[in-house]
C-alpha cells in the first residue's frame, strides 16, 4: 500500500481538497487497495474542523467529496506516509523544518512538481478571496492529483 499526506497550512481548504480529488481518481481507476491518502496542516489552528464550507461547494460541484477533518502534522507522519505533498514553499519549508536529520527528506514534494499542464511553483491559498480562488485551486490540483497518480502507479514502490 502507497500511502500519500498532502499537507497545507490550516488542512481546511487546499490539503483537504487533494486528497479528496485523490480519493476518487484512486476509486475511478480502481486503486483503492493499492494507493490511500490522507491530508494535515502545519498548524493546529483549525484541529477537528471540516474542510471550508467554500471548498466542500466549490468540490462538489465537481463530484469530489471532502470529509476530512483538520489535523497538524506530526512527526510520525513521516514514518506513517510513502510521500508528503506540500501545497506551497512555505508548507514545504514547514515540514521539511521538521526532519531534523534530513532522514525523509525523499518523501517530502510539491504537489505542483506532478503538474501535467499549469506551468507554475504553488498552489495559492483560497482562503481569503473569492469564487475564482476556490475554482483555480480545484483546476492546479486536478492536474497535480492527476500526475501525481500517474507517477506512483508507474513507480511503485
């Protein structure tokens, strides 16, 4: 079993939506027994929270369902997960911060390094503006989780 943690700052809002959007390509093409994620954030903020209400609309206007509820990553998430999918540089430094012997630093990527089509370095946090922020988060991360998808089911470990 692969099992992948996207991870953003609150975990409500770009995190939740990955791995939702990750959840039914994995169950679409029928991995579901091989592929497994999950999503955290690099606060406590919002712990126990469901995603943005904004987000949930937004997602299942696409069919994606977002059920996770917000969680800080912890260290053990390093020996619990394959891959940790940061959502920008500051989540990345965040976590990477967190290996303090560079022992999982292979583990740790940006989600928009498996981009098949958007061209750019982060995905932007939502969370303060409007309709069109929610829209273009979802547009990078059904790229991104497309890639991604691609990359582990042809290097599997």
């Amino acid at each position: 079993m692969i099992r992948v943690l996207f991870v953003c700052m609150g975990n409500i809002c770009r995190s939740p939506c990955a791995e939702g959007i990750m959840q039914f390509l994995i169950k679409e093409q029928g991995q579901e027994n091989e592929i497994e994620c999950d999503s955290a954030g690099t606060i406590d903020y919002h712990q126990g929270d469901s995603a943005d209400l904004r987000m949930r609309e937004h997602a299942s206007l696409r069919g994606y369902e977002l059920n996770s509820i917000s969680r800080k990553f912890i260290f053990e998430d390093f020996q619990n997960f394959d891959w940790i999918i940061t959502m920008d540089e500051n989540n990345f430094s965040q976590v990477s911060m967190r290996d303090h012997n560079n022992k999982f630093t292979h583990k740790i990527k940006r989600i928009t390094d498996f981009c098949q089509v958007s061209r750019i370095t982060s995905v932007p946090d939502p969370y303060y503006g409007g309709d069109q922020g929610f829209e273009t988060v979802i547009d990078i991360l059904e790229d991104a989780c497309g890639g991604l998808l691609k990359y582990l089911k042809s290097n599997k470990q």
